[in-house]
C-alpha cells in the first residue's frame, strides 16, 4: 500500500500547472480521477480512457462500464488540446475531435 498525503475531490484547483482541475472521474473505481490543465489544454485521463494501437479507447477491467463510458463522454467535453493516458502513448494531435468520436462510441 502506499500512503496517501492527502486525498482530493473532483472540482478541487490544486497549485500546479496553473491551476490542475481534479475531475471525479468514477467506472474505472469509484474514486478514480483525472486531471486538467485547461490553462494548457492539457488532460491526464487515469486509466478511465486508454491509447491502443493509435486509437483512443475505453479502459478496461472496469468496475462499472456504463459509469466510466459516461466519464469518457465527461472528460471529451473538456476538449483537450493534449491527452496523456494511464496506459497508452499520448495523443498530440486532434486530440480534441479523437476524444469526442472514441467517447461516443464508447
């Protein structure tokens, strides 16, 4: 186990990136989160959301499917610039528009 500092909640502004967003982020575990940077237009998606083989997925071994494709289509509004993933590379690029598709086809 890993001790834990401090625990968080989504809509919580923490003192880094110029204002990281914690964004409640269940489906993956009830507490999962993610993290924004809409200063940066930077997203780290936990492993809610994942990268396979160039495409955006939903993550899996989730414990509720419908909660985390919900939090999928929650963290694609955000429209980020860049995404960076529990488990995959980075997307870059379109990244906003490949969110968006994955996540309502999720």
């Amino acid at each position: 186990p890993t001790r834990v500092d401090r625990e968080v909640t989504g809509g919580e502004v923490l003192p880094f990136g110029n204002g990281a967003r914690v964004v409640h982020a269940p489906g993956h575990t009830a507490g999962s989160i993610a993290l924004h940077l809409p200063r940066h237009g930077v997203l780290f998606t936990g492993d809610t959301v994942a990268s396979a083989e160039r495409r955006v997925v939903l993550g899996v071994f989730n414990v509720d499917r419908a909660g985390a494709a919900t939090t999928f289509r929650r963290l694609a509004a955000l429209s980020p610039r860049t995404v960076c993933f529990g488990h995959g590379d980075p997307l870059t690029e379109n990244a906003a528009a490949a969110m968006d598709t994955a996540a309502n086809g999720a």
